[in-house]
C-alpha cells in the first residue's frame, strides 16, 4: 500500500537539510508508517459495508416480522 503522501518528495527535500540523505530517507519512511499506522484498507472497507448490509437487512426483517405480527393481533 502506498503512503497518503509523497515520501521521496518529501525524502527529496529534507535532503538538503542537516539530516542529509539517509536521515532524510529514515524520517520519511518512518512518517509514512505512523500516517499508514491507522488507516483502512479496501478489505477493511468491504468488510464493514457487508456488515452493516446484513444488520439493515436483518433489521428490516425483523420490523416486518414485528409488523406482521401486530397486523395479526389487533385484526
């Protein structure tokens, strides 16, 4: 997966800064892994739209189930 940012842009630019080229290289990967740290994947994504199908699903035919039920009783 890549970062949310331009780690070798960003590598790139501190380059020229006293980290010079390996600090520059570790500080962008090491900012790459914390922004990656907690966000979700296509999977992740996937998973919680099934989820939250089924539990509207089930919801739903637990209101209709409810429904029937009253429509019986009171008729």
């Amino acid at each position: 997966m890549t970062a949310p940012f331009d780690t070798l842009a960003l590598a790139k630019a501190l380059e020229l800064t006293p980290l010079g080229k390996d600090g520059a290289e570790a500080l962008a990967r090491a900012m790459a892994d914390v922004a990656m740290a907690d966000l979700a994947t296509k999977s992740d994504l996937e998973k919680a739209v099934h989820q939250l199908t089924v539990r509207g699903f089930s919801a739903l035919v637990a209101l209709a189930g409810l429904l029937v039920g009253a429509f019986a009783l009171f008729r």
